[in-house]
C-alpha cells in the first residue's frame, strides 16, 4: 500500500520535470533559431509559455506534498500546539475546498472554450488544451491537501513535512536559514 504513494509521486515529478525540460528545450531552440540562423519562430513563446505553465500547476502538488508552499506562519509559531493543530485542521479543510472550487472554475473555463471553439491569437493553439491542466492540477493538489488532513486527524500530523523543513545528508532534521546556505539543525 504504501508503494502507491511512491509511484503518483514519481508521476507527478515525472510530468512536471517533462514539462520543464521541454519549456526550456523550446526556449533554447528559440533563441538559437531566432539569433544563430536569423530565423524567429513567432510560435516558440507562446508554446514554450504554456507548457512552462503546466509545469508550474503540476508543481503546486509537489509543493504541498513536501511542505514547501509558503506560510505566514508569524502568529502560527506563538500559538500553543492544540491550537496550532485545530489551525492546520482549518487551513487543510479550506484549502481542499479552495481546490475544489478551482477544480470547479478551471473544468467551466476549459469546456468553454471546447464548445466555442476558440483558439489562441498566434499559434491558434486550441484555448481548451490550454487550461485543460488548471482543474488536473487543483485535483492533485486537493489529493495533497485531503493526505495531509487525514494525517492531521489520524495522529496530529506528526509524520508531515513542515514548511521549510529539510533532512541532511546524515538524517538529520533542520530548517533552511532565511539566509539560504546549509540547514540548521
């Protein structure tokens, strides 16, 4: 059971870092198009645009998978733990609905622009495929959000990544300074 969640981890780094690679790829082969052989591609930005962006939504997942999405965690840190954890409880519960309602929003916006037909000024790229990956990825990142919510309740969220957490070569627990370099421990 527990090789599942491995496996639609190593899915969801997979796709995102496709998705980057070939960003990126198209990127290079813009510039080198457009200032080596003296030959723009007017489509390479707005392709290269959309699919970085899907790398960036798929992303959000992993994020939250890893405890890395930002927190303003200023009045969190003074707050006794009951009332930390009856906190997180209401965080994770308003962000699935969150992810719900852009679930929600993103397949509305996305069967739209199927219906009409419309497509991209450009490359006339299809809009629908566009926003296709919005409501994927409010899913994946609702799926992330409803794991951390059951571990919240099942024993206080004692085996989560925190914020800003990150384990040393050695094992060791500790927190990124703000100054970046090595974890404190």
């Amino acid at each position: 059971m527990k090789r599942l969640p491995r496996i639609y981890s190593a899915f969801e780094e997979a796709i995102a870092g496709i998705f980057f690679f070939a960003g990126v790829t198209l990127i290079f082969y813009g510039v080198i198009s457009r200032y080596v052989f003296k030959n723009p591609l007017f489509w390479v930005d707005e392709i290269s645009t959309y699919i970085l962006v899907w790398g960036c939504i798929l992303g959000w997942s992993i994020a939250q998978r890893d405890g890395r999405h930002i927190r303003v965690s200023l009045l969190y840190n003074y707050m006794p733990r009951k009332v930390q954890h009856y906190v997180s409880i209401f965080a994770s519960m308003a962000s699935i609905l969150f992810c719900l309602f852009l679930t929600y929003l993103g397949y509305v916006l996305e069967t739209k622009y199927l219906h009409t037909g419309q497509r991209s000024l450009n490359t006339q790229f299809p809009l629908w495929a566009v926003y296709f990956f919005v409501p994927i990825a409010a899913l994946m990142l609702c799926t992330r959000y409803i794991e951390e919510l059951y571990h919240l309740l099942k024993n206080g969220g004692k085996d989560r990544p925190v914020a800003g957490s990150v384990e040393t070569e050695d094992g060791q627990k500790g927190v990124m300074s703000h100054h970046g370099g090595s974890p404190t421990l």
